[in-house]
C-alpha cells in the first residue's frame, strides 16, 4: 500500500471488471470512481477474488429464479481478499483497523437481526446484499464492506489460497458438516474436479477424515486426486443407473452423503441412487434455466431407505472462522490458476466450456 508524508494514499479511481452487456460473456475493465465509506463501513483495498461459476450465472443471466436481472455497468465477483484502509464514522468501535486483513463474502452485508440471522443462517437474511449481484463485487481493486460483517483473514493464507475460502471454501465447509457422514465414511463429490468440488474434495478428506468418490469429466481427473479424493469416476464412462453402480462398487453399500457441487440437473438425477441407506443428498450446486425436480427423490423411495434431501447456501460467520483456521494449517489444497483482470472474460469463455480444472483467481494487481 502506497503511503505519503505517514497516511494512505487512496485513489480517486480504480480499476475494475465491468458486466457490460449483461446476457453475454463480455467483461470490460473500466476505470471506476473509488467510494468513501460511509456510517459503519470500512473501505478495502483488495489484492484478489475468486472466480465463481455463480458470477458466470449471474452475469449471462442464467438463473431463471432471481427477482431482478443483472443490469449493465455491474461490478461483479463475491469472494475477495484484502485490506482495511479507511473506516466510514461509526466504524471506529467495531473491531476492524486500518490494516486489517478481511475478506468480502457472497453475502456481503447481513442485518444480523431479522429471524434467520437470529439463528445463524445468515445466509438466509431477510435484508442481505450480495456481492456481484445487488451490490457492487469484489473484480475490483477497492471495494465497501461493513464493519461487523468483513471476515477477519489469516496473514498466512496466500492470497490466490484466500479468496476462494470467502465463497466456495465457506460453502463446502458449511455443508460437509451437515452432511451426516463421520470419519471414515464414505462421500461421493459430483462436479468434483470445479472449483467448488476440488475445495470439498479437500476439506473432506484433509480436515473432515472423510473418504471421497469425486466424479467429473474426465480431463479432471488429476486435479481431483491431486485434492484427495481416493477414487475418480469419469461422468462419461457411464449412465445414470450404471454411475451409481460404480460408486456402490467402490463403497460397498453407497455413499453416506452426496455433495452435488455441478450446476447440472443430471448431476442431482444420478445423486439420489448412489446414496446407502439413512444417506444425505446435499443440494449446493444451482443448476441454470428452467425448473427440474430432482430425478428419483419420490417419497415412498426415501421414506424406505431413509434418504433425505438438505440444502446450503453459505455458511455463517462462526463457520467462516472454523474455515480458515483449519485454512491457516496449510493441509487444504486444490487446483489454483492466477489471471490478471483482463483475462477474466476469456475465463468464462473457458468456464461455459467446462475447461476449468479447479478455481481461478483474479490477482487484482495485473490489469
């Protein structure tokens, strides 16, 4: 950070990538005037952010169920990394300083008082902004955050490591706890070769003692193995009834938990029938356009083998700081690419192509 005569020096603008004609895959980087912080915010001066398929969907306007679509001129991206350098009036008393290491969430603001809040899910907040979405995001060089909302970041967790934690790290972390399995136990991950899979892979096996089927195509399988898990199967190489075959073959009676990390209604058509009995399906994965139920989820199935069905949207701030001190001990590993800002497009580009082999991260410093 640039200091002159003892203070900051903060730009008057910044670069940033733009959506600048939302429906498509074009990304312009513009610069943008830099915000003060207003009443109980800090001003962050990020170093970089984690590509998520969400920004893609967002973006190319993919999800069918938002209430508002994307607008041009949106600054996207949710999982960012940075420092304070400036606090809004207010923010004084909060906890956060200048210097400070934090991170910006997909839930970039959460009131931490209406009913869902009140009980941890706030993920769920009646009154939430999301970062690249209703607020401006994180594929920036500054960016606003609230004072009693950033997450405290760990110094030792490289940058490129960080990001992806806000987002796809928090996520998997959240629903890998809920899943039901203990150590030992036998998970499949679908789509686990993405950026969101190869971070569940990780966590699973690394932090949770957990044993792991990843399931992708198969130009990732050794990204998938390089994150733990101790059998790939190629989504290729089967159809649906014969790829819970394989999975009930290398498991023995199934798998205790599926975390359905692809964005795909197939990938949830072929969960149901790898779970064993008393098995979870966790839903993380949102799938683009239309509506599909969940292929094989009747009742009277479920209610016989005792399968349920969970979802998670992201994980709540007790969660976000389990997540990075088990981050910190540096045993989660996955597949990282670093670009600069104006590769960002042709990364998308690769992402609709499904040519992405773990997460990508902006570094905020190469324009």
């Amino acid at each position: 950070m640039a200091i002159a005569n003892g203070a900051l020096i903060i730009p008057k603008t910044h670069k940033a990538c733009v959506y600048d004609q939302p429906g498509s895959c074009s990304i312009a980087v513009q610069d943008v005037p830099t915000p003060e912080p207003g009443q109980g915010e800090v001003l962050v001066k990020l170093t970089h952010s984690g590509v998520c398929h969400s920004d893609y969907g967002i973006m190319m306007k993919k999800w069918t169920h938002v209430p508002f679509p994307t607008l041009p001129g949106q600054v996207g991206g949710h999982e960012g990394v940075g420092h304070v350098v400036k606090l809004g009036k207010g923010s004084e008393n909060s906890g956060v300083k200048v210097g400070d290491r934090v991170g910006i969430k997909w839930v970039a603001s959460a009131c931490l008082a209406c009913p869902p809040c009140t009980e941890t899910l706030e993920g769920l907040c009646f009154n939430q902004e999301i970062s690249g979405w209703t607020t401006p995001g994180t594929f920036q060089q500054y960016v606003i955050g609230p004072a009693n909302y950033v997450t405290p970041v760990p110094d030792s967790i490289p940058g490129e490591l960080a990001a992806p934690m806000l987002c796809a790290g928090l996520t998997v972390y959240a629903a890998l706890r809920k899943c039901g399995a203990a150590p030992g136990q036998w998970i499949a991950v679908s789509g686990a070769g993405g950026g969101l899979g190869s971070i569940a892979t990780s966590f699973a096996t690394q932090a949770m003692g957990f044993r792991v089927v990843g399931i992708d195509m198969p130009s990732k399988k050794q990204g998938v193995l390089e994150s733990g898990a101790d059998h790939f199967v190629d989504a290729t190489a089967f159809d649906d009834a014969g790829i819970a075959e394989e999975v009930k073959k290398l498991t023995g009676l199934g798998a205790v938990a599926v975390i359905v990390c692809a964005a795909s209604n197939r990938a949830y058509a072929q969960a149901m029938p790898m779970l064993r009995f008393g098995g979870t399906l966790v839903c993380l994965g949102i799938p683009e356009g239309a509506y599909e139920p969940i292929a094989h989820a009747l009742p009277a199935t479920m209610v016989a083998n005792g399968t349920s069905i969970i979802s998670v949207t992201v994980g709540n701030r007790r969660e976000a700081k389990e997540m990075l001190e088990i981050a910190a001990r540096g045993i989660v590993k996955f597949p990282v690419q670093t670009i600069g800002m104006g590769e960002l497009q042709s990364t998308f580009e690769a992402m609709e192509e499904g040519k992405i082999n773990g997460r990508v991260v902006v570094d905020l410093s190469r324009v």
